[in-house]
C-alpha cells in the first residue's frame, strides 16, 4: 500500500498545477492504467480515506463525480474490474462509486407550466439560439427545456444566477442527462447549494448523488440519510459515511 500512496500523493501534487477538471481526469487515467485493478481500487480508496477539507483531496473528487469521465480514461472494462476489486477487498464507498443503478424516479422531462408550454412549439434550433441570448426573461422560459445543449447554454450564459441554476437542479421531473450535465459544471457544480439540490433530487443517477455526498455537510447527510424519495443507495451511503464521521475516520 505505500506504493500506492506514493503515486496518489503525485497524482494529487500533479493535479494541483492543472488548470481543467478535464486534463485532470486525463492525467488520473493515465496514471492508473499502469495499475492492476486491485491497486486502482486501492488507490481510489486511499484518496476516500484522505481528509476531504483538504483543496486538492476536494478538487480529486469532485473530477469524479461524473462517472463518464473515468468511463472514457479508463474504459468501461476496467472500470467493472475495479468495481469487482472493490468488492474483494469490502472498498463499499468505492464499488457505489462504479456502479450504474437508474435513477430513483423517472419521468419527461420538459415544461411543465402552462405559460411555458408554448416553448415545445418552438423549433429545437430556435431554442438553442435563444438560450445564448443575454435576455433573463427568455432565460427563465427555457429552465424546463429538455434539452441538453439548451440548458448547457443557459448553465455558461452570463445572465444567468444561481436562483436560476437551482430551479434546474431541484426540477422534478428532470433529465438525467441535465442533472450529470450540472454535476459536472466547472463553475455551478462547485456551488455548495446546487451539489445539494442535484444529491436530493430523486431523478439524478444515484451514482453522481452517492460521489455528491463527499462534498455535503453532516446536517444535509442526516436529512438524506433519512429521505425515503431518494435512492436506497443514496440514502444508505449517506448513513455510513456519517458513521465514518462519527469514527473520526473522515
């Protein structure tokens, strides 16, 4: 295990020196694809273990919330063999970490006001063009919209505020593909407000709530600990990392 906490501690000062979440997921998978499958989850279990106030330890873990990162570095291969290492040597916090259970809840998304509902009439191009416009009232209109490149040109617009970026996060129902979207935002996703409005919702991935949870406050923990609209994962995952708290063990 020293090996391996000497080529997480490069990891972590390598990363601190990269300026895009991007590079560094790059840089994560490059390192460990020299690595068997048992050390890869040895080395994502170590980071886990380390203190999560600390900047770079933050920064390492919010670049895997968003499982496609590390499907795509990685490969989907080898991203179920670690899950199964993980399992091997009892890593729970890391094999919730490679799984891909659907969403708690499902449902279409899209507008759901009547006033707003004349936006669907409207063509997908139109919608598009529009979601770059500096207008807050046209913003407003396409919060709902269900499409993605819609709302990832509302997320980088400079109009927008986090009052908006909150009625998307909280939105029932909502995409999953929205909500990994947001997860993964290089400004909103660092928003302590949004992480939790994307973690409590039940249409998110439960995978991307369960790495959210890493981030989040005991308080919000103990309330989705016991939150029943939320995947069991979710829920069950919050439970034992408050438990790791209350060890002292995080």
């Amino acid at each position: 295990m020293e090996e391996i906490e000497a080529i997480l501690l490069k990891v972590l000062s390598d990363l601190a020196a990269l300026p895009e979440d991007e590079m560094g997921i790059a840089l994560i998978g490059k390192r460990l694809s020299v690595l068997s499958h048992e050390d890869a989850a040895h080395f994502f279990e170590l980071l886990y273990r380390r203190d999560p106030q600390e900047l770079v330890t933050k920064r390492a873990r919010h670049m895997l919330i968003n499982p496609e990162g590390l499907k795509r570095v990685l490969g989907v291969d080898a991203c179920r063999h670690i899950y199964l290492a993980s399992l091997k040597f009892g890593y729970t916090r890391i094999s919730r970490l490679f799984t891909d259970l659907p969403p708690y809840r499902k449902g279409l998304a899209g507008y759901d006001k009547e006033e707003d509902v004349r936006m669907e009439h409207i063509s997908l191009g139109q919608r598009r063009a529009m979601s770059k416009r500096n207008i807050k009232d046209t913003i407003d209109r396409l919060l709902s919209d269900p499409d993605p490149v819609v709302i990832g040109n509302i997320l980088n617009n400079p109009r927008v505020t986090e009052r908006e970026v909150l009625k998307i996060a909280s939105k029932r129902p909502n995409s999953p593909g929205i909500l990994k979207l947001l997860s993964s935002h290089r400004v909103w996703s660092k928003r302590y407000s949004v992480i939790k409005a994307i973690a409590q919702n039940p249409y998110t991935p439960p995978r991307i709530s369960v790495a959210l949870l890493e981030l989040m406050m005991s308080q919000d923990l103990r309330r989705l600990a016991d939150d029943a609209t939320v995947h069991p994962q979710v829920s069950l995952s919050a439970k034992d990392l408050l438990n790791e708290r209350d060890k002292g063990s995080v």
